[in-house]
C-alpha cells in the first residue's frame, strides 16, 4: 500500500457516510441499493431503500412480488426501468437455483447491471480488486490527473478504469477503495466549490495545482430539450377516486398509471379535452375546465401537461387501447408517473 493509498483509506475510515447496506454488506442489500443510487443521490435513495427492503427482504421476495407493487414501492425514484430489470434479475436468480452472482461477470449478465454497477457489488461485498467509474469517481481523477476527456464516451471511461486498476488492486482494501473515491467526490470533491483543503489527495492533484478544478472535468455545451405538450383530463367519481390509465407495459414509465392525457399542438381547449378524455376511456363529460400547465423534464425532453378537469359525467370508463384499461382508484392504490403524482397533490 502507498502512502497515496493509506491517506485516502484513512480519510475514509474517519468521513466515510453512513449508509443502512453498509454497516453489513449483505450482496442482496448492496444490488437493491446500487441500483437505486444510479441516477439518483444518496439522501434521496436512504427511505426508499429501507422501505423496499422492508417489503421484499430476500431476492425470492422480490422475483414473487406483483410488478405493481414494486413499482409502487419505487414511486418517485423515476428511471422506472430500474425497478422492472431488477425484479426480473431476481427472477432469473431464483429460477436459477437462488444463488447471488459473486464475480463481475455473474453481476453484469444480470438485467439492469452494468460492469461499474457489477464492480460495485462484487467488491464491496467479496473483496473483487475492480475498479467503480461513476460520476463522482470520474469527477476525482479527472481532477487528479488533469485529463481532458470527455467521460460521457465509454472509450474515454474504459481508459480510466484500466489506468485505476492497478490502484485498487495495490490498495489491499476493494471495496473501501471504491467507496472512498465515492464518497470523496460526493462530499469533497464536488462539482462547484471542491473542499480542496480537506482532500487526502490534495498534494498530487494537478487540476489544484493548475488552478483548473472548475474546468475539469469537462462539461459539453448543454442541449437545449425538446418540449412535449399534451392535455391532460383529471376526473374524479363520487367517492373521490380519480380516473387513471395505465401506459404500456414497456419502454418510458412502462406499467405505471397517469392521468388520461394525449398529444396536442397549440394552446388546447376544452373541446380538445374531452376529445383526449374519450378517446382514451370511452367517458364523455357535460363540462370541461382548464386549471393551468404542469411540466416534468425527463432526460431527453420537457413534458407539458395543460390540464383540464371534467365535471358533470356521463358515460362510464370501457376498456381502452392500452392493456389494462381505465379504472376509478386513489393515489394511494397504484404506482403513479411523476407528474400525475404532482398533478394529485397540487389538486387535492
């Protein structure tokens, strides 16, 4: 171990954050939690975690649990892909013979796990000297070796991971190794305003003794996002129950329930509403009100929803093009799209 290595370790061992799948690093607990800490900050993933291994506290739980729960249990997490590949990775495992991956390869056949996601796991949990490039990872060194590479290309990402191999293999300690780069670019070596003072790796870091922390790692001029505008009908029964559709069980939101909505050009109306409203659940409505714009903005685009509730029904909800129908149900009972969940919240 080089001096390098046994300042950060220490750094470590005194800063390291505390996390529910840490104190016992079961390989079960670490998958659930690294599959929710992709795209998603640790503060956010803390209840979520806890709650979800409440419900499903082995992977048999998980592969026999209905979809809709598990869905319902990530409700607000978003990248709902996530859930749904490790339901089905749960899946492959028990019907497999119930036995948890305990290499890098074994991980990343799985379905949703990618060869960082899989070093993750298998050195946190069985000591496998390979090597962790996420976000925070690649924020440290390209910092410390004052690269110049764009990291949003896999080949700029392999490099890194090849040049930090021999590092976590020198370090005696995998998984702490990994988590300390984590947990060192999430808490000190953070996008704007690094604590360079506090930093185990301060005296070799070029990009602090260039002066260049702020312009590196490199940024790509940020895209402008592309809007999607919709209408979107809100309906509520008698008892208070809203009218909520279910999209497709693949692709974006893939199974998750949402206000029936469709496309629209231009500034809609109410007739335009009810068009919406009866194409995508038979309903008809006597009177229709708009009630303002509600927007999400997903990866690759802004969502627009203008929003009208119906009132005065007639007419009942019939089966609908997409595989479930249209149903009367409160927020409560089903997973439910961000932005129908913002919807209900702002209207209640």
């Amino acid at each position: 171990m080089t001096p390098t290595h046994r300042r950060l370790l220490n750094w470590y061992d005194a800063n390291r954050r505390e996390m529910p799948w840490r104190d016992h690093p079961d390989p079960y607990a670490v998958w659930v939690s690294e599959i929710m800490l992709q795209q998603t900050q640790v503060e956010t993933v803390r209840g979520y975690f806890t709650r979800f291994m409440q419900a499903f506290p082995t992977v048999a739980a998980l592969a026999a649990a209905p979809q809709q729960q598990v869905l319902k249990l990530w409700e607000g997490l978003g990248y709902y892909t996530r859930a749904r590949n490790l339901q089905r990775a749960a899946q492959q495992i028990v019907a497999s013979g119930g036995e948890l991956p305990r290499d890098v390869a074994g991980w990343a056949a799985l379905p949703g796990v990618g060869p960082y996601t899989a070093a993750a796991i298998a050195s946190i949990c069985f000591g496998i000297p390979a090597p962790v490039v996420d976000g925070n990872v690649l924020r440290v060194f390209a910092r410390y070796l004052g690269w110049d590479d764009d990291f949003r290309k896999p080949a700029a990402r392999a490099r890194l991971a090849e040049w930090l191999q021999p590092w976590i293999v020198a370090s005696g300690r995998p998984g702490d190794f990994n988590q300390a780069m984590m947990d060192l670019g999430a808490t000190c070596c953070t996008p704007r305003s690094p604590c360079c003072d506090a930093c185990p790796l301060r005296d070799d870091c070029v990009a602090r003794r260039e002066g260049r922390q702020a312009a590196l790692p490199t940024r790509p001029p940020r895209k402008t996002l592309p809007t999607r505008t919709a209408v979107a009908v809100l309906v509520r029964d008698a008892a208070g129950r809203v009218l909520l559709t279910q999209r497709a069980p693949d692709g974006l939101l893939g199974g998750l329930w949402e206000l029936p909505n469709g496309a629209s050009g231009g500034t809609p109306t109410a007739r335009d509403a009810a068009r919406v409203l009866r194409t995508a659940t038979g309903m008809r409505v006597t009177r229709i009100e708009a009630r303002g714009c509600f927007t999400h903005t997903f990866t690759h685009f802004k969502q627009v929803w203008h929003l009208f509730e119906a009132v005065g029904l007639s007419g009942i909800p019939t089966a609908d093009p997409r595989p479930s129908g249209a149903r009367f149900a409160t927020p409560q009972e089903l997973p439910l799209t961000t932005l129908t969940r913002r919807v209900l919240d702002r209207s209640s």
